[in-house]
C-alpha cells in the first residue's frame, strides 16, 4: 500500500482531512511535522474541553492510498473542493508495507493483568505462556481470561476508567447479581463481570457498532450478555449498575440510572475526572449518595448504595 503525505499550517489540517477523504483515500492520519525539534507543540485535551482545532502549529498529514489510485487526481480534488493547491507545496509519496499495521497494531496491545485475578488477553496472545489458559479460568476463584482485540468500540481495559471499573468488579461483584453495563463500548465490562459471577447480564450503547462488538466478544468469550439499543431495554432493576461513560452523559442520566437500581442496588459511575466527581456526585444526590471508590490518573470511579 501507499501514503500520500503532506505538509500544511493548522488553519488548513481540517479542511484538507476532509478534502482528501472526499477524494477517497482510506485514511488520513495527523502528526506535528516540527516532532523531535526545539519547536515541537503538545496538543491536550481533556474529555468534554478538547482543542477547537485537531491540528499542531505545522501538520504532517498521511492519506493512505487505495489500489490504483492517482496521487495526482487526489491532488487536483484537493484543490479544488478545498482550494489547497499543492502544485508547488511540500508532498510525496511512500510504500507501506500491510504486514507493518498489523505488526503495529499488535505490538500496541499486549496481555493486561487488571487486580488479583482479571487479564484481558489479544487473540494473538492466546497461546502467550505468560497468561491463564481457558481451562484456568474455569476454576471457581481462579483467573478470568478475557479475550479482546482492540476494534471500532472503546474499551481494551487500556484506560484508567476501564481498570478502574474492572478492579471495582473484581473486588466487590457478589456471585448470581444482576447486572446493567450502560454505555457497554466493547462490552468489555459487561463480559467480566459475568465471567467472575454475575448473574443475567445486560449492555446497552447507542452506538449500533457497540452492541454488535459486545455481542461477538460475548460469543467469543462463550458468556451469555444480551447486547441491545437503549430502545430495547425492557423495564427492570438491578443490583448493580456500571456505567463507564463521561461526565456530562452520566449527569443527564443520573434519574435514568438511578431508577434501574432496585432496593439496596449499587451503582458504580467512572469516565470522570478528578475535578468532576464533586459535581456528577450532586446529580444522583436525590436518589443515592455518591462516593469515590478510587482515583487513578486523574480519573475517578465512584460507588454508591441506593437506600
């Protein structure tokens, strides 16, 4: 395969993205061209406060590159749907080896013991000695080995919130409780939780790509987690209720949450940052008092027990 690779200032790296997926390049990636130099920009952005533009003082940009397609034909649709003329600009053209993205991409996850108990292990890594094998995981007590590849959904048990979700499970989850996982991603949570005992087990996203991801994880995972849309959720409460999303999400649907906890039921919260877990708290305060389990990176998890 092949990269189309350009050069622009940051008020151009939006517009020319968007112009050079019109063309019908399969991607197009973002790095900072003054990288390793004296002039190198970070570029932060917190959930909820992200930079209005995605874009360094000086953009690398790399289109990959269908099969046959002309470089120079994508060039003049550039031009003119975004009025960018690289005529006379800084642009090339370079061989990417297929076996580097998968090479890439494997190399970037690995195995992932979470706690005492829980490991979240790439297809490519099912044969890793260094990890529980399947019949392990079948002792009462023992290892839970959840198989994961990294694809459209969020959750590898990567990110602080992840983990912290998952500790929190492994820690406190009481075998055959009924379990709601809002806001499943990958269904990451939802399939570890009954893996270390949960009973009936619910995910719901709204992403239509989430639920089909938590669905085949389940399978490959031989769990039985009923995947659906927000609209499919039938009426019902539960004895726990995990929901690893961001803060304002978690706000807006705090008397939703809340009134899916049956009597006694816990609520585990994260996607929240240190900063906003005062606030997320006092939304749930009519129903359940709030409190932070543990910080980690600068993102919380908070439990609650609904009276």
């Amino acid at each position: 395969m092949r990269e189309l690779v350009l050069h622009c200032p940051e008020a151009q790296a939006e517009a020319l993205s968007e112009a050079l997926l019109d063309a019908g390049v399969l991607s197009v990636s973002v790095e900072d061209a003054e990288s390793d130099t004296q002039a190198e920009q970070p570029l932060f952005g917190e959930p909820g406060s992200e930079p209005e533009v995605q874009a360094w003082r000086y953009n690398r940009m790399a289109a990959l590159l269908a099969d046959g397609a002309d470089p120079a034909q994508i060039l003049e649709h550039v031009h003119v749907v975004g009025g960018i003329n690289y005529s006379d600009r800084d642009w090339s053209v370079r061989e990417v080896s297929d076996a580097d993205w998968v090479r890439l991409t494997q190399e970037q996850f690995g195995p992932i013991q979470i706690g005492e108990r829980v490991w979240i292990v790439p297809s490519w890594h099912r044969d890793d000695p260094a990890v529980p094998t399947r019949a392990e995981s079948s002792v009462a007590n023992g290892p839970v080995r959840l198989q994961l590849d990294p694809g459209l959904a969020f959750g590898t048990g990567s990110h602080p919130t992840t983990r912290l979700c998952l500790e929190w499970l492994e820690a406190n989850l009481r075998s055959g409780e009924t379990l709601l996982d809002y806001g499943c991603g990958s269904g990451i949570l939802a399939i570890a939780a009954k893996m270390l005992g949960a009973g009936p087990t619910l995910a719901v996203d709204i992403d239509g790509q989430a639920v089909l991801s938590t669905r085949y994880n389940a399978q490959v995972n031989q769990v039985d987690v009923r995947a659906m849309l927000p609209a499919e959720l039938e009426a019902g409460q539960y004895d726990l209720v995990v929901a690893n999303i961001l803060s304002n999400p978690l706000k807006v649907l705090a008397p939703m949450l809340a009134a899916r906890l049956q009597s006694g039921g816990r609520l585990v919260l994260s996607g929240i940052l240190e900063r906003q877990a005062d606030e997320v708290a006092r939304a749930y305060a009519p129903w359940l008092g709030m409190s932070v389990w543990q910080a980690r990176e600068g993102w919380v998890c908070l439990h609650g027990r609904r009276a």
